[in-house]
C-alpha cells in the first residue's frame, strides 16, 4: 500500500499582515479492504418437519374359492427295471445262423389288460452304447448288431444277434419295461394297433429300426 503524505496549511486571521502556517503530521496507510462475508442462504433457517405417522395396516383380503377339479389325464405312467446282468441266454438255432433271447418273467407287469390296452416300451442298458447306456428297443448298431423285444402275457422275452449269428460281444446289464395306461377304453392311445417286426425278415425292416 502506497504511502501518502501531504501537508495542510492553515491559515488564520491576525492584526498583521503575515500569514501563519500551521503544519499537520503525515496521515498513516490506508488499511487493507475486508473480506466480503458470507452468501446467506434464505433457505439455511427451514427447520425439516417431523417424520409423518405410519398409516394403519390393510386388511387382507379374503381367500378366493377353489377351482373346479381338472379331468382325469389320458395315461398312467409306471416303470420297472429288473437286473439283468447274469441271466443265461438261450441259444436259438445253430451258430452259423439264429440268435439268442432270454425270456423275462413280469406276471406281477404284464398282466392281460396291460399286455390288451397298454402302451408298453422296452430298454434295455449295455455295452452297445459305450460305455453302458440304455437305449429303447428294437435298436440296431453300426456293428450290426440287433436287439429285439416280444411282449407276452405274464412275460417278456430279449433277442440278440450280430450278422445273422447268435454269438454277439455285448454285455447286458438291465432291463426296463415302461407302461402307458390309458384312462378308458374309448381313449386314443388304446386303439393303436400293434405291429410285430418278423424277427427271421429283419433285413427288410433294418433301416428303420436303425437309430
């Protein structure tokens, strides 16, 4: 800050004709300029107003009527596996041609009306697909091997070759019927027919029996 200093004369009247001068001390600095204060805000002083009650719970509802019962479904599903593994099968035939088969019985299963009016479908799990996994019969191999099922009353019987030949290098473990009951006799699923595949005519039929 600047500094200034000036002198003040004064002067004053008297009898004479000479003028006094009167000299005044330098005047100090001038002080720096204050900070400007604060913004206030309007607004700084609104006090928040109390957090308002809870309003009272709603009653529930009441619980709506039930529906109507729904129809009976078409089928009655059921599945029954047996073990397989060290049954002997039986040789039909001579080595150079024929198969095998192993008879299974299931009179508990195929009783007259499922063997009549059931869906049935048979598995069997083996070393046909690696390493041991089920596949529905009839089924046919790249390596030509065949695998056939004949449902009767009371019984179930397997039967196997390989070319034509009975000695086939497969191991079988299970078995496994499932049944489809229908409802009524009137229904669909009970008026289809079934179609036996000739096991000696195989070749005819083994391109669609071929997964």
């Amino acid at each position: 800050m600047t500094a200034l200093s000036f002198s003040i004369i004064i002067a004053t009247p008297s009898c004479s004709d000479d003028t006094s001068e009167v000299v005044v001390d330098d005047i100090g600095e001038k002080g720096d300029k204050g900070e400007k204060g604060d913004k206030v805000d309007k607004e700084a002083d609104v006090t928040k107003g109390d957090k308002g009650d809870r309003g009272p719970l709603v009653e529930r509802g009441a619980t709506g009527s039930k529906g109507d019962k729904g129809d009976t479904g078409n089928a009655n599903v059921k599945v029954y596996t047996q073990n397989i593994q060290n049954a002997v099968w039986e040789t039909v035939g001579s080595a150079s041609s024929g198969y095998q088969k192993l008879v299974i019985n299931a009179p508990n299963i195929l009783d007259l009306s499922t063997v009549r009016d059931a869906v049935i479908l048979v598995y069997v799990r083996s070393t046909d697909y690696f390493p041991n996994h089920w596949a529905l019969v009839p089924y046919y191999t790249d390596r030509n091997i065949r695998v056939d099922a004949v449902v009767n009353h009371r019984n179930l019987t397997l039967k196997k070759d390989q070319n034509g030949k009975p000695a086939v290098p497969t191991t079988f473990y299970e078995v496994k019927i499932a049944t489809i009951q229908p409802s009524s006799p009137t229904e669909p699923i009970s008026r289809i027919k079934n179609a036996p595949v000739d096991f000696k005519n195989y070749n005819s039929v083994k391109n669609h029996l071929k997964f």
